[in-house]
C-alpha cells in the first residue's frame, strides 16, 4: 500500500511540476523584453497537460477503489511489478518535464509547441507506461485478495 501510495504521489508531484513551470513563464521577461508567456495563453497551454496527466491519474486513482487484476503469484513478482512501474513512471515524467521545461533550457523559444512536443512525446511513450502502471495499480495486493 505505502509503494502505491509513492507512486500515485510521483504522478501528482510530476503533473504539479509541469504545471508549475508553465506558470513560471507568465508574466516573465525573456532576455529581449518580451513577455515569455502571456496570461491570456496559460490555459491554451496547460490545457495539453492537464489532459495528459488527467488520463493516468484518473485511472490510478480509479484503481485505488477497485482492483479487477488478480493479486501476483510471489513477493518477486510484486517486486518486479513495482520496479518496472517505477522505472516508465520516471521515464515518462522526465521526458515530459525536460521538455516542458524548454524554455529555462533554450531562452527564445516558444513554450506552446514545448508543451505540445512534451505532449506528444508523452502519447507515443503511453504505449509502454500505460499499461505497466495500469497493472501494477489494478492488481489486488496481497492483503486484499
């Protein structure tokens, strides 16, 4: 329970983390002058992330409630359930964060087609993290088969 309760804290921190460097965009100054992000464009950029981050967290929130998969068959099995869902959330979240973090890389930039690069990224990398963490989170535990 304390390993799940971990990670589900690593996506919400991750999906904060990605919101609060967008925020730190608006408002500021780039080395020319000019406003990085504007106000009126924060919720056309946080809105890719909010769907993206929304679609794993309401599932493993939702897997927090029910458990439809069956419990693993050793403490091993378990074991390696959590590493491999340790290790495609820590890929996935940094990729995602590296890029969304682009302008604080590469001052200039646009920080929209960061967010939507960050996105897309996160989309094609789904195809792995996804279901690793959807078992890992939909599989009863020990305690509660």
């Amino acid at each position: 329970m304390r390993d799940r309760a971990l990670l589900t804290g690593l996506w919400l921190l991750a999906f904060a983390a990605s919101l609060l460097i967008v925020e730190s965009y608006v408002g500021h100054l780039n080395a020319q002058g000019q406003q990085i992000l504007l106000t009126e464009d924060r919720l056309p950029t946080i809105q890719p992330l909010i769907k993206l981050y929304g679609a794993y967290l309401v599932g493993i929130l939702a897997f927090w409630f029910t458990k439809p998969l069956p419990t693993a068959s050793t403490d091993r099995a378990s074991r390696i359930r959590l590493v491999l869902a340790v290790v495609c959330t820590l890929l996935f979240n940094v990729c995602v964060l590296y890029l969304v973090a682009g302008e604080h890389r590469h001052p200039g930039g646009m920080v929209l087609a960061d967010v939507e690069d960050a996105v897309k990224l996160g989309a094609w990398l789904s195809l792995l993290v996804a279901p690793v963490n959807a078992y890992y989170f939909g599989m009863k535990t020990a305690a509660a088969s």
